[in-house]
C-alpha cells in the first residue's frame, strides 16, 4: 500500500510536471503567436503609413507646383506693373519737362511782347517829341 502510494505521488507529480511543461510549451506558442500577429500589424502599419507618407508627399510637390505657378503668375504680374509705373513716372516727368518748356516759352514770349511794346513805346514818344519839337522851332539831329 505504502509502494502504491509512492508510485500514486510519483505519477502524481509526474502528470504535475507533464502539464506545467505542457503550459510552458503552451505559453511559447501563444507569445510566439501574438509575436507574429504583432510583427504583422506592425508591417502593414508600417506599409500603411508608408502610403500615406508618399500620398502626403505627392500632395505636398502638387502643392508647391501649384504654389511655384502662381508666384510666377504674379511675379509676372508685379513686373507688367513695375513696367506700367516706370511708364507712368516716364510720362509724368516728361509733362513737368514740357510745362516748364512752355512755361518759359510763354515767359519769354510776354518778354519780347513787352519788350516790343516798350520799343514801340519809346520811338512813339521819340517822334511825338521831334513832332513837337521841330513845331517850337528846335531843330533835331
């Protein structure tokens, strides 16, 4: 009896052992298992947001295409502008030049109206006085 309780603990512990080798085996396989799973969620993460990283990226080079146009555009735009002030500063000038020209045209033109005027003036005053003067009897040279 005392034998067969022996032989009882002895298979006992070996059905003990048996069944933690059986849970350690067990345990491996279910870490190795979510290792995998795990691994394979992390690729197709990885290759998700490799996707997306190249969509960014595509949007990203359409954006400054886009972007690079439009400061073309308008970098265009501000020259014809520039083109059209210079112009405009060319043509203002060139008034204020052709205003002081007539303006000193129409000086010296009022110059030599006076000018004429006082000539006029004086050969009038000139033969009204030898007139008088030959009438009192005096005699001009």
């Amino acid at each position: 009896a005392a034998e067969h309780e022996a032989l009882e603990r002895q298979m006992a512990q070996v059905r003990r052992q048996r069944a933690a080798l059986t849970l350690q085996r067990r345990e491996r396989e279910l870490r190795d298992e979510a290792a995998a799973t795990l691994s394979r969620r992390r690729a197709q993460l990885d290759a998700r947001v490799e996707r997306d990283v190249e969509n960014l990226r595509r949007d990203l080079a359409d954006r400054e295409a886009a972007l690079g146009r439009r400061r073309a555009d308008i970098k265009r735009e501000m020259d014809a502008l520039v083109l059209k002030y210079e112009a405009c500063a060319t043509e203002a000038c060139g008034a204020r030049e052709a205003f002081q020209r007539a303006a000193e045209s129409a000086r010296a033109a009022a110059a030599e109206e006076a000018s004429q005027y006082q000539r006029q003036a004086d050969d009038a005053i000139r033969a009204r006085l030898e007139r008088e003067a030959k009438q009192l009897g005096f005699k001009m040279s």
